[in-house]
C-alpha cells in the first residue's frame, strides 16, 4: 500500500479543510460585492434627496412627497445593509465601522486602518 490509513486521513482532512475555506471565500466574496452594491444604491438615494431639497429651496416649491420617497428608500436601504452587516459577523467575520472593510472574527482591530473592532 503506498499511504496508510493514517497518512490517507490527514490528506482527507487537509482537503476538506482546504474546501471549506475556499467555500468561505467565495461567500465572502459574494457578500462584499453584494454589500458594494447596496452602499451605491444608497448613495444615489442620498444624492437624489439632496438634489430634490436644493431644487425645493431654490424653487420656493415643496417637494415633500418625492423628498418622503427618498426617505423611505433610503431606510429600507439602511435597514437592508444593517441585516447584512449582522449576517456577515455571524459568519465569523466583522465589518469594520470604520472603513467597511471585512475582517476575522478573532481581529480586535482593522488591519486596514487600525480601528477598534469591539
């Protein structure tokens, strides 16, 4: 036999170890450009109700139903990243407060930019 059982069981649980960080990965990976889209989609929505309360100012006409809208998005929007945010840290990883940026569970502070994590 060229491996015994014992050598053979390692491989196993090297590889299974090796699959299950990758597959970390890719869920992490999903998760950052999901949570990218989102911080976009807000910012439009932040930029729009800037736009609508300049336009309301200068113009003298009151746009609170559109202003209200973007209100309303723009919560959902926050209350959407929030609940992602939370998935993420159950998944072993923090969001830092800071920067955004993904960080281990076990990190006390942002290795990009050296916020406190806890």
């Amino acid at each position: 036999m060229l491996f015994d059982e014992n050598t053979m069981g390692g491989l196993r649980s090297v590889l299974d170890s090796a699959a299950q960080r990758t597959a970390g990965a890719i869920e992490g990976s999903r998760n950052v450009v999901e949570r990218a889209k989102l911080r976009a989609s807000l910012n439009d929505a932040y930029r729009k109700l800037g736009k609508a309360e300049y336009e309301a100012a200068v113009n003298g006409v009151s746009s609170m139903e559109e202003i209200n809208m973007l209100i309303g998005k723009i919560t959902e929007l926050r209350r959407q990243m929030l609940d992602m945010e939370r998935g993420m840290q159950r998944g072993g990883t923090l969001t830092c407060p800071t920067c955004g940026k993904l960080n281990s569970a076990d990190d006390m502070y942002c290795p990009a930019c050296g916020a406190q994590l806890r």
